[in-house]
C-alpha cells in the first residue's frame, strides 16, 4: 500500500477517501478494521466519527508487520466486529455493510468461500480498489527521503499493481468502486447505503399493513349494515298506520 501510483500512495489515498466517505453517513455505525498479512479490530464500531478518523491518522503499516492481503482474517475480524454489538442493537431491520478497500494484490483465502461467509453472516460486501493495473515499483524512505525501491531475493525491483478480479469477486453481492489516479467512484457508496436501508424499510411497513387492515375494515362494513337496519326500523315506526280505502276518523275542537 506505499505504492505511489496514486497521489500521495494508495495508504494516504485510502486514508483520505474514507474520510470524505463519513461526511456522507449519518446515524450510521462505523468501525475500522486494518489487515495485511493478518488483521485486527483498530476501531470498534461507533456513532464517533471524530474517534474513527483519529484511529485512520494513526493506520500505519508497521502495525501489521506480515505483508500480503489476507482476505480470511479480514473476513473474520469484520465479523467479529458485528457480534461484539449489543444484542438491543442489532435488529432485523438493521443493515449490515462491510467496505474492504485494498490492492487485492497477492491475496490469501477463497474469495467465493469469503462472500458467501458474509452472505450468510447478512452483511453486504463492498470492494473499492485502489491503485493503477499497469504497476508501479514499491518505494523505500528512510527518514522521509527516498533511497531506493523494494527488490526480491533475486535483488530485482519488485512492482505493484492493482488485482480488481479478487475484488469484484468478494463484492460480488454488493458493488466494486474504484480509486484511481485522478478519480474516485467510492463517494457514491452513501447513495447505494440508502437505497438499500430505504428499500428494506419500506418492505417491512407493507407487510404491518397488510396484516392489521383486516380487522378494523370487517368492524367498519359491520357497523355500516347495523346502522342501516336501524334507521329502516326507525322509518317503519314513524309511518302513520294507514288502511288503504277506509276512512279516517276526524276530531274537531267544539
């Protein structure tokens, strides 16, 4: 993630996409999990966006010493993040959504395995690659001034590039934005998070509909047919009681 085919390299870039991404979210949780060759639970996750973006400052790679992209134990700690929330919590109609933003470059476990394991854990998966296809060789600073580029055992200059299949194949059940060199689709995934709060929400309000308007319409036809068998009686005993040709009697004051 310190390749630099991205202003300033695809770890700062990342830092600064998410950071825009939360000005988007609203009464949302937010946790951030940082992997490589291994994974760990940075920020758990929280209504604090101030506490999250303190926690993506501090994200650096020293923290995960094993290289590579291990999409197992970051499936398994992004899981572990939901349980640790509190039962009251976590409810049918809470959504559960994970973001993995990576390279996909050199990655460790079963994609298809992984996006089934979040499938059935319910939580939707997005992808956001970052970085360029074509590779870029992998600097080396030491006391911020370069000094040369990373090289194999084969002392031969090792080049980075962005695996977008890995990726896609993860968020299959979601959606894959990319981060690139001069542009960036990751701010759309606030629009696709509501659409898909909103659709699930209405879906729950029909079916509460549906199975209480029964009832209070029954009594209401019920009430309606009484009414009028009321008011035909009402009728039919203040009509004068009449025999058709006789004649009536009349009563004259003397």
């Amino acid at each position: 993630m310190q390749a630099e085919d991205v202003s300033p390299n695809r770890l700062q870039r990342d830092k600064n996409e998410v950071k825009k991404l939360l000005d988007g979210l609203k009464g949302d949780r937010v946790g951030l999990v940082l992997f490589a060759g291994d994974a760990f639970i940075q920020c758990p996750l929280t209504t604090d966006f101030g506490a999250v973006r303190l926690f993506l400052d501090v994200a650096d790679p020293s923290m995960i010493p094993t290289p590579g992209t291990n999409f197992t134990a970051a499936t398994q700690m992004a899981i572990r993040a939901f349980e640790s929330v509190d039962e009251k919590a976590r409810t049918k109609q809470t959504s559960r959504a994970v973001l993995v933003i990576s390279d996909g470059e050199n990655h460790v476990g079963d994609v298809d395995a992984l996006a089934r394991e979040f499938r059935e854990a319910g939580v939707t998966v997005f992808t956001a690659g970052v970085g360029e296809t074509s590779g870029v060789p992998i600097p080396l600073y030491t006391r911020g001034r370069l000094t040369g580029y990373k090289r194999n055992e084969a002392n031969e200059v090792v080049s980075s590039r962005l695996e977008e299949d890995a990726l896609k194949a993860l968020g299959r059940n979601g959606a894959y934005f990319r981060i690139a060199r001069t542009s960036s689709t990751l701010s759309q995934l606030p629009d696709v998070l509501d659409r898909m709060e909103k659709t699930e929400f209405s879906a729950d309000v029909f079916e509460e509909y549906e199975e209480r308007y029964q009832w209070p319409l029954a009594l209401g036809l019920l009430l309606l047919l009484v009414e009028s068998l009321i008011v035909d009686r009402r009728k039919k005993a203040e009509e004068p009681n009449v025999i058709p040709g006789a004649i009536q009697p009349l009563t004259r004051k003397a």
